[in-house]
C-alpha cells in the first residue's frame, strides 16, 4: 500500500454475521459489501480507493472524517477506524508513530495501549506484547497512568499484512448483513415512525426493498413521506436503488366508507393495502411484504386482526416490531435519523371511526369485501406513481401555491387540530372543526372568502385546503403549524378573523 500525503486509510471491520459465514459465502457477501461501501462513497461525492482483503476492508481517502460518518450506515460493518498507518518493518517506528498519534488524546488521562496481529500472513515478527509494553512506556510520559481495566483512552495497533494501523477513534457501526444478501420485499409504509423502523430492521438483515404508499392524505402526506424515505435511503441503502410506489388510495377509501360497516374500515383498509403491496411485490419478483405493525399498538394489530389481515395475501408477511414498545420505535427512528421527519409527518389515517372492532372474523370481513369494487383497487395500482429515492429532491414535493406564511385580512382561520388543543390555545376569532367534521362540512363552505387552515404540524392543514381548493373555495394552509402560527401571532397582535 503507498499512501499518498493527502490520504488516510480507513479501517473496516466485518460483523461478526459475515465472518462466521462459510468461506464461499463469506467471499460473496463480501463482495457485495464492498460493492455497497463504494456506491456509499460515490453518492457522497468522496474520492476513495477500495482494498478488499479476507479479514478487513480498507479504504483510503484525503476525506476521512466525512467517509466514515457516511459508511457507519453500511450495514455488514461492525466498526471502522480512521487510521494513521505505515510499514510495519521495526518496532522502533511504530513506537515514534505511536507517541506522536496519541500523546494529545491521552494527556493527563488514563490509558491502556492494545495491540493484535491479524490474520495469519506477518512477514515482520513484531509481537503485539512488545508494542504494548513500549509504546505504553513512552504514552505513560503524557498520561496520568496506565489503567487497563477502565482506561478514558485506548490507543489501538494493528498489524495486518506488513503494515501497522494506528487509532485511537473507533466509531460503531450497524452491523448486520450486506444490502443485497438477504432477497427483496417491499414495504408498506406511511411516513410515521414504525414504518420507516421496520424497513430499516430488514435493510439491516441485507433485504433491499421497494416502498408502497398507500395515500390517503393527499399531496401534502405524500411529500411528508417521501421525505422521511428519501433520508432512510440516502443514509442506509448505499447499493440498492429503492423506490416508492404511491397509490392514490381516494377512489378505494371513498368506496370502503360507502359500502361497508365503519366498525371494519380499519381492518378491511389494511386488507387492501396489503393486496396494494402484494401485486407491487410480484411485480418486482419480491419475496415478501414488510410492515411496521406491533401487537396492540392500535384497534386492527390486536392478535385476532392480524390474522384477518393476513389472510388477505399469500405472501409472507414481515414485522419486525411486533414486540417492540412505541417509545422503543421511536428511539430507534431518532437515532436512524427518520424520527423528525416522521414527527412532522403526524401520521395520522383518514377512515376514523367510534368503536372500531378489535376481534374480527375472516368470513365476516370478507363478506363485507364483496360490496367493495375491485377495479378501483386494480386501476390505483395501475396508475400508482414509482420515485427513485435515491435521485429525487424531496424539497420538490411541496405544495407551494397553497402555502402562506401569514393571515390575509378578513380571512377565516379554521383549526383542525384536536378539541384539546384548540382549548389550549388558538388565535382569536378561529374556528374549530375537529378533522371528521372538516372533511363533511367544506363543500358547504361560501366562496365570498378566504380561508386559512392550521393544525399541529401542517400535514392535515395543507390536505384540507388542497381538498378545498379542488372545490373551487380560497384556501390555503399555515406552513409549520401551529408554532409558525404563533409566532406569527406575537409579532403580529391583532384579531385574525
């Protein structure tokens, strides 16, 4: 290897997953790993060169510090290390290395010094023991003492094909299989937190995937969802290309409210989402339909419901958070970086009804399917529109013809947000409509005005008032909610209705 001076190497450790695996399959999925590592590096504009070696992977680059933030979320890696590396000839060198490499990072610090040959092939016999016991006595020069058992800073070598790697950082990462080793599914997903979770857990296992939309809220909805997907792809699918496929679900819901018991909408609206993904996913050849559905979370994921919402496809069904806590979903989505997306989002489900059944019969539902027209559902599918994540822009799926930033004189502002809220605060002269009864009672709406819609985050605000622009009314919504609204207000003081 012959460093140039602008290049550091990385050094990329494999998950254990990929290590245990037989040697044909190790060298496959390897492979495939290196694959993704350099597509990650490539779609973060980084210039890098890739080794691929039996026990590690390195890459080397005049941009360290940004390669690795962008190949933690490689799935297949276990950890990586920025690293300082020369020729592993003399003992003597590495120590000179060593003090110079570390000596800031242990300054009045406690300290251990690790050192490990690995791989069976070292032609210099430098021992590891020899480079603990001298490079330590030197690092004791500048540290408070030597603490192996509990040390604040580890000083990292090794030795690996006649060249040692110098670290003191050594950044985590996700582990799990290669993106492209564990077959393809596609996931239904909504934009709120369990969704993108659960599409993350199976990347993690090496299942590429394709996203189904099933909207139910409009433009507004869709662009809040594709935005929380556009970031789970950009950071943790380097060497896949997944798509979202969104399905106009107004024709097939209109028809379910009309037609059927409201007590079933939920679980018959989940039956047909699946039936959505089921044709997406024989269309792609994808093995299976994942979801983010955990026991008990809602009226149609009690045990009885999923097993008639199951029998709606003969594809394996996914969910990986079954047992999983909501607070526990919601961590995960903030640490994976989708969680304030999937905030604003609000996800939220236009079929709301009093006493949704929680323990339904698969003969009753599907009697209450024959009322329903299947060609609705069939021409969705067929007019569903399909983004590649991974090169659309998100700041594009704005609404911005219905979007206002303050309240014109003699418009009326309407609050949809919850009664509760509303009590808490609202502006002056504000009308409350919960969103059930918003959505019965615009068409009665007069057109001798304007209209400005909010809600808490801006996502049911901005689907009404593109409904009510569709009837021929002035509306519009308050962009960022109730917040923007406020603050607005405060610099602003003065009746808005």
């Amino acid at each position: 290897m012959n460093d140039t001076p602008e290049e550091r190497w990385i050094l990329l450790r494999l998950s254990g997953e990929v290590t245990t695996k037989a040697k044909t399959t190790r060298r496959h999925f390897v492979a495939r790993l290196v694959r993704n590592v350099k597509e990650t590096l490539s779609a973060a504009g980084i210039r890098a060169r890739v080794e691929r070696h039996y026990e590690r992977v390195l890459v080397a680059t005049s941009d360290g510090p940004a390669a690795v933030e962008a190949l933690r979320c490689v799935f297949g890696l276990q950890s990586l290390a920025l690293t300082e590396t020369i020729a592993a000839e003399r003992l003597e060198d590495i120590v000179e290395t060593g003090e110079r490499v570390f000596r800031d990072a242990v300054a009045g610090k406690r300290f251990a010094v690790r050192a490990r040959r690995v791989g069976n092939h070292h032609p210099v016999g430098i021992r590891s023991r020899d480079i603990e016991f001298a490079l330590g006595e030197i690092l004791l020069r500048h540290a408070s003492k030597v603490d192996l058992g509990n040390p604040e800073v580890t000083a990292h070598v090794e030795l690996y094909e006649g060249n040692a790697h110098l670290f003191w950082d050594n950044t985590p990462a996700s582990g799990g299989l290669p993106i492209g080793t564990g077959g393809g599914a596609v996931t239904l997903v909504s934009g709120g937190f369990d969704s993108a979770v659960a599409a993350w857990q199976l990347h993690r296992r090496g299942v590429t995937q394709d996203y189904v939309f099933c909207n139910l809220g409009g433009r507004t909805h869709q662009a809040g969802t594709v935005r929380v997907m556009h970031e789970l792809a950009r950071r943790w699918c380097g060497g896949s290309r997944p798509h979202l496929h969104a399905i106009d679900f107004a024709e097939v819901t209109l028809d379910l409210q009309r037609n059927t018991d409201p007590r079933l909408w939920q679980v018959l609206l989940k039956r047909l989402m699946l039936r959505a993904a089921e044709a997406v996913a024989i269309e792609r050849q994808a093995d299976a339909i994942i979801t983010g559905e955990a026991v008990g979370q809602v009226s149609s994921q009690t045990l009885v419901n999923l097993r008639t919402i199951s029998a709606a496809t003969d594809l394996p069904i996914l969910r990986p958070l079954v047992g999983m806590n909501k607070d526990e979903i919601v961590q995960t989505a903030n640490r994976i970086g989708t969680g304030p997306l999937s905030a604003v989002v609000d996800e939220y489900c236009a079929l709301t009804t009093r006493n949704p059944a929680t323990r339904t019969a698969i003969s009753a539902v599907e009697a209450e399917e024959t009322r329903l027209d299947p060609a609705l559902l069939a021409d969705a599918i067929a007019r569903r529109e399909v983004l590649n994540l991974r090169r659309i822009d998100p700041d594009d799926m704005g609404l911005p013809e219905i979007e206002i930033h303050e309240v014109p004189d003699g418009a009326l502002v309407l609050d949809v947000r919850t009664r509760t809220d509303h009590a808490g605060w609202h502006p002056d002269g504000a009308v409350h409509l919960d969103w059930n009864e918003a959505l019965q009672a615009y068409p009665s709406f007069g057109k001798d005005r304007a209209y400005v819609v909010f809600c808490e985050f801006g996502l049911k605000s901005a689907h009404l008032a593109e409904m009510m622009r569709a009837a021929g009314l002035e509306a519009f919504h308050f962009k960022g909610g109730t917040r923007a609204l406020r603050a607005w207000i405060e610099k602003n003081p003065r009746p808005v209705a």
